[in-house]
C-alpha cells in the first residue's frame, strides 16, 4: 500500500500564517536594533553631550538600520530590494510604531489622569510597545518585504 501525500493546503491560507522562524528572525533583530538605538543613545546623551532629542533622533535611525539591514539580510533575505524606497518605507514604519507608543502614553497619562511612573511606563514601554511592535512587524512584512512567494513561505 503506498501512502499518499496529503493534500497542499490552499495558498491563501499559507500566505496568511506566519512561519515560526520569521517571527523569531523579526523578534531577534528588533532586540539587536533595540541595544543599538540604546547604546548610542546613552553614548550622545553621555560622552558626546548632545541634546536629548538630537541624541534620539540619531539612535532612532541607526537602530532603524541595524533593523532593516538585520531584517533585510536575515529575516526577509529572500525579499529582492533595490533603492532607498524599501528603507524609506521601513523608517516611515518604525515612526508609526513610535507614534503608537507616544499616543498610548499620552491618552493615559492626559486622557486619563494616570500619571504616576508606574502608569506612564506601562502605558508607554507595555501597552505601547506591544502594539507598536505588531504594527512594525504587519508593515514590515507587509510593505517593505513583501515579494512575491517569500511572505507566508514555508520554505526557507
């Protein structure tokens, strides 16, 4: 008796599950992106003495680069890129993301009268961190790597 193989399941529905491995290359590179933004942060506002949003704005876009050059080699490297499009769509991205976390802040702390340390971190570094994360990893995915055959790939 010769087994058969079992039947491939439809391309919409593994075009619409995320592999393991992708989330755990996205998860990976944003906490190397995450030190990088960080470290250099601490090292403008600290050795360098530049002005908190100056030194920001830097780490911000050198841990934007560390992110799309991680994701861009390692995670999505399959994804055929060229020009700066892709990078400007990945920076536009992680700004959503970033304005997602601000918003989450800013509705506790003002639309809610929650303005203890406590409620500003959770709002801010929780709640919107966790959402900004999922929108950076939609996006991403979605409109910076999204070539035809790699999202939602099971090979790899």
């Amino acid at each position: 008796m010769t087994a058969r193989p079992h039947p491939a399941r439809p391309h919409s529905l593994r075009a619409s599950l995320t592999p393991p491995r992708e989330l755990v290359g996205f998860a990976a590179v944003g906490l190397l992106a995450y030190a990088a933004d960080l470290t250099l942060f601490s090292c403008l506002r600290g050795p360098a003495a530049l002005d908190p949003l100056t030194a920001k704005s830097l780490s911000f876009l050198a841990g934007c680069t560390v992110a799309y050059l991680g994701n861009a080699r390692g995670t999505y490297r399959h994804a055929r890129l060229s020009g700066m499009r892709p990078y400007a769509v990945f920076v536009a991205v992680n700004l959503a993301g970033a304005l997602v976390q601000l918003l989450c802040l800013a509705v506790s702390h003002y639309g809610l009268g929650l303005t203890s340390q406590r409620a500003d971190t959770v709002s801010g570094a929780v709640v919107g961190m966790a959402l900004a994360t999922v929108l950076r990893f939609w996006g991403t995915r979605t409109l910076v790597f999204r070539a035809e055959g790699r999202v939602g790939s099971w090979s790899g």
